[in-house]
C-alpha cells in the first residue's frame, strides 16, 4: 500500500483522558479514534493490526479442532433467564427493548447462546467432544472504560466453548486450549504469564488467566521466587495460610459517619484540600447492611474534578451507593465483605511510600476508621490491597515468597462444569442411550485488547515498535526525492512491487513530505523494517536498512538485500 491511499491521520495531539501509554499512541498513531465513552473506530492501519491478531487466533483455534460459528450480538432476555443471569449479571449487561417491548440484552458473552444451539443441534455423544468459537463483538456496559481499547464497552472476543459427555474429556480439551493459547501469545511476541485464577461460585480446579506483564496492568498477581506457582492475587488469598499483619502505628478512631451531600464535605470529612491531588480510589467505606456513600478518583485527578466525573455513583449532592455496588467499583466480589464491614483503603497513593491518616472503610455499622497507615507494599496494588496478600508472603505451595507483578488480563480460560448445561438442559444420548447432562468448559481471549497489550510492552520514545507478526506492514520504503528524481521513483517502485510479489506486506512513502515527517510517522505506527531509497544510495548499490529498534541505519549490498531481509 501507498501512504497517499492510506488513511494515515497520525497526530501530536494527545487526548486528556488517554492515562496509558497503548492509548496515547493507538490515538497518535492513527489506530483509533474515540466515538463515545468505552467505543472507539478502528482506522485503516488499527484494523491492519486487528486482522492479524485475529489470523493467529483463527489459525491455532482451527488447528486445536475447534470449529468456527459466529453468534448475534443481540440476544433474547429468556436464555438469560433461564441460566438465571438475567438477575444475576447487574448493569454491566445493557438490556435493550424491540419495538414489540420484548427484553434483549448486547451479547457480554455467548454461554447462553451456544448451550441452545448445542441442546438443539447435538443428539449423540458421537458428535462429542465439540468445540465451538468466534471471534464477535461483545458489549459489556463497564463502570469505568477507560484506556482506549484495553477496558472499553464494546470490544471483539474470541470465544470458545466446549462440551463433553465426562469431565475427564473436559479437563483433556482444556489442557489442548491451555497449550494452543501459550502457541498464540508466544506467535503474538508477547510477553505473558498463565495464572490460576478463582473459579469463583462455580467451583472446581480449573481456571487460568493468560496475562500480558505490564506495570500499567489492572491486575496484581502473585508469583513464587521460587517455584512456579502463579496466580491471580485472589486467588493467591484463597489459599495463602492466614497470617497477622502489622498493626496500625497510630491509634485508630472510630468516627460516625457523618450525612455527607456535597464535594466540600467529603474534603471536609477526609481532611484534604479541595484542590489537593488524589490517586486511584476513593471509597468512603461501606458495610453489607448500610447503603454509604461511595466516589471514584481516577489518576491524577484532582478533588474537585470528581464533580465532574459523572460517575454513576457520583452525582450531586452525593447519592448513596451499596455495598453491593462499591463492590463492583473496588472490582472485589462480595465475599470480602468482612460480616461486620467492608475495609477498603479510602485513598492509595502509589507514590508515597507510607500513606498515613487514611479514613478507611467501616469496620462497623455507621463508623468509619481514621488514622489508618498502609505501607507503599500493601497500596502497591489495589487488590492486593483488598485482599490482603502482600510481597513477602510465603508462597501458599511453601516455596519461595510471593512477589507481586503487574498484568493485563488478555485471557481466560475456564473449567464451568454443567452449569449452564443443566440450567438449560442440555443434554445428549449417551452409550446407553441415556439422556446425560453435558459438561462444558469457555475459552476466551480479548482480541482488541491484545492489540493494546502489544503496545504496552513494545514502545518507544518514539512510538509503536510492532512485533514483526502482528505488524500492519512489515516493512517500509521512505524515498528520498522521489518526485524530483525519477531515478529514484523507478527503482522505489521496482523495490516496492519485488518486495509484494515475496509476500512482504509494504508501505511505500510516496508523499511529497520532508524525510523528517515521513521518518517520525514512520517509527510512530510502528512498522518493524525501514528501507531508505535515495540518488546516494542507488549510485553506490546500496540500500539503506534500519531495524525499529536499532539505533543507527546500514548500508546493505543491493544485490543481497532480499536474502537480507528473508
Ligand atoms: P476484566 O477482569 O479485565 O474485567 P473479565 O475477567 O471480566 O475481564 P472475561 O469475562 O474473562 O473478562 O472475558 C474474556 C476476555 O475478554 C478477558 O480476558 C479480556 O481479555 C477481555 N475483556 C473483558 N472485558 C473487556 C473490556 N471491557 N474491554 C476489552 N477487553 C475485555
Ligand atoms: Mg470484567
Ligand atoms: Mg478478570
Ligand atoms: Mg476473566
């Protein structure tokens, strides 16, 4: 492709809200651009990228034997009822009226959908084992989207699921999902680690998340220095033996919770200037009986802005939240609610190195604590934070101590039993022609995000640095003088049709613009192989090569440059 075909809208500007480092430059690089909160389009060379990560997807899940289907986004109230989610699931799930009235809801995942075509279209155990996937837009209304693509409302998935006549089988497909998604991150170029995660109300052993290691992740996971134990920091919790930890070096007070109905108050109430800058989370505690009052700062922001942040929680004068929905705003699950409150941090500064005076959660009916201290170790991740495991820790297995990393959750892939298969009664016939309930297990991988969490982990000063298989373009060709010389022009686009006709995707410079621009543009989208064509080089026959992440060009030999670059 030429960049004069191309919608190349690359930009200096970047948006306020853009926090992380993959936002910014997914904006500045032209990937994407933001049409509402939580939705973005993808432009030309966003997509580029999109398809390749999808390719990879595809081509493992085809060859682990799992068949592909795509499913409506727009799914009908009654599956939901029936699996009983349609209670369940809360607002993240956007339930939306036909003209007829009739209840739907924007597809958040595909168990429902599937487990009735399956109790439809699959009779015998002969058809088993199956496995079934697509790669499909998801919406999912998120209490905070935020980061560009990595947590927005809409986003494309990949999801798989699989049904079995026995677990034995289930736990086999599951081990080949296991082993096919470490084949797609490792062909991805990322780097990422496999961690078991809470199976949650569900149950049972199997669950892991795939997570790409990046400081800006929103997950904390535990790591023995040791051994190869790794899990999410939930998890990390459920099994670590419990242990005292220290006390609070000032003597905590317990204070009534005071009727708070304005912004001032709050300041009031914690002690902190209204123009103070605060970090990450701000919860005025709440307990599982009491309704209290819950806000959110995110990043940087300062006190006053949480006027503005129209969180749904944040209205003004203040509206009270329940427990059950800070719950959702802390991401913790119901069961770290304490029977007598919830202890939630009020404001974690990861800076700061001992954080004292907190106001935390309630430890009581109507009270909340003052004078709380947490260790930089304890605010170095707001799970962690709730959940209480903290660096140091002895690893759960015995060996070695827990170390805390940062990841991006890309995927997930989950043992779910009958769950939905017996809410739905989906069965088969078995050997004896029994009718038998089928066992399931899902598979998913965010497809948008991962594009996201490449970037994360491959950027410099100066841009994307796109690993080679995800990349829009492989290589590109900046011509110097091109529409002064037609020298140069012929042999640009000799290089530029020889290099197609290998199967090297290219992008060839043909603007008019200084070498500067196209350089800076160049390194920003991120494309891995730079090949320089001026009136020098021809003359000497040479071509002027640089790697993305090399610091200086070479000069390579013309007649070896395709060997060169294969
Ligand atoms: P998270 O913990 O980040 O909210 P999740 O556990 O709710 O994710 P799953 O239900 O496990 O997500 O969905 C499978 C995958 O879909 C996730 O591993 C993640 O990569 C991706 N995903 C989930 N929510 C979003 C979102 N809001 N934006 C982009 N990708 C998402
Ligand atoms: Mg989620
Ligand atoms: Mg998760
Ligand atoms: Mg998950």
């Amino acid at each position: 492709m030429k960049t004069s075909q191309l919608l190349l809208a690359t930009t200096r500007e970047t948006p306020a809200d853009a926090e992380v480092i993959s936002h910014q430059l997914m904006i500045r690089a032209g990937m994407i651009r933001r049409l509402a909160g939580g939705l973005y389009t993808w432009l030309p060379l966003g997509v580029r990228v999109l398809r390749n990560v999808e390719q990879i997807i595809r081509d493992e899940m085809n060859q682990a034997g799992a068949q592909e289907v795509l499913m409506p986004v727009v799914q009908p109230a009654e599956l939901w009822q029936e699996s009983g989610r349609w209670q369940q699931y809360g607002p993240e799930l956007l339930r939306i009226n036909d003209r007829h009235q009739r209840d739907f809801c924007l597809g958040p995942t595909h168990e429902e959908v599937i487990t009735d075509l399956v109790r439809k279209e699959v009779r015998s155990y002969k058809q088993l084992p199956a496995n079934y996937y697509q790669i499909q837009t998801k919406f999912r209304d998120e209490i905070r989207p935020r980061f560009g693509v990595m947590r927005s409302r809409e986003f494309i998935m990949k999801d798989a699921y699989s049904f079995h006549l026995n677990r034995e089988c289930l736990e086999q497909t599951y081990q080949i999902m296991y082993a096919a998604y470490h084949r797609i991150f490792e062909r991805i170029g990322l780097d990422f680690r496999a961690v078991q995660a809470d199976t949650g109300s569900i149950g049972g052993d199997g669950s892991h998340e795939f997570h790409v290691l990046a400081d800006s992740g929103e997950d904390a996971i535990a790591f023995s220095t040791l051994s190869d134990f790794a899990a999410n920091v939930e998890l990390a919790e459920a099994v670590a033996p419990s242990k005292p930890r220290p006390s609070p070096s000032q003597p905590l007070t317990e204070v009534a919770t005071p009727n708070i109905h304005s912004i001032e108050e709050v300041c009031q109430f914690l002690a902190v200037s209204a123009n103070q800058t605060l970090k990450t989370l701000l919860v005025l505690g709440a307990n599982a009986e009491n309704p209290v009052v819950a806000l959110v700062l995110r990043g940087d922001h300062e006190v006053n802005d949480i006027k503005a942040e129209k969180h749904p929680l944040v209205a003004s004068p203040l509206t009270f939240a329940t427990a059950e929905q800070i719950t959702q705003v802390c991401g913790c699950d119901a069961g770290s609610i304490g029977p007598v409150g919830l202890s939630i941090p009020l404001i974690v500064d990861r800076s700061a190195a001992h954080c004292a005076d907190f106001v935390c959660g309630a430890n009581k009916t109507g009270y909340h604590l003052t004078g709380v201290n947490w260790d930089r170790d304890v605010a170095a991740g707001l799970v962690a934070d709730i959940r209480n495991v903290v660096e140091g820790d002895p690893s759960p297995d015995g060996q070695g101590v827990i170390q805390i990393k940062r990841g991006i959750e890309v995927g997930h892939i989950f043992q779910l039993g009958d769950k939905y298969s017996k809410a739905l009664n989906a069965n088969v016939l078995n050997e004896n022609s029994r009718a038998q309930i089928l066992e399931m297990g899902c598979y998913g991988i965010g497809v948008t995000r991962v594009v996201a969490a490449a970037i994360e982990q491959n950027h410099d000063d100066k841009g994307i640095i796109w690993p080679d298989a995800i990349a829009p373009f492989q290589v590109c060709i900046v011509p110097m003088q091109m529409h002064k010389s037609p020298r140069v022009a012929k042999a640009v686009e000799q290089l530029y049709s020889d290099l197609q006709q290998q199967g090297i995707s290219v992008l060839l410079d043909d603007r008019n613009e200084r070498p500067g621009v196209m350089f800076n543009d160049m390194e920003l989208i991120g494309i891995p192989h730079r090949i320089v064509i001026g009136e020098r080089g021809l003359d000497q026959q040479l071509i002027e090569y640089k790697h993305r992440r090399d610091a200086e060009p070479q000069n390579i030999a013309e007649k070896d440059f395709m060997t060169f670059l294969m």
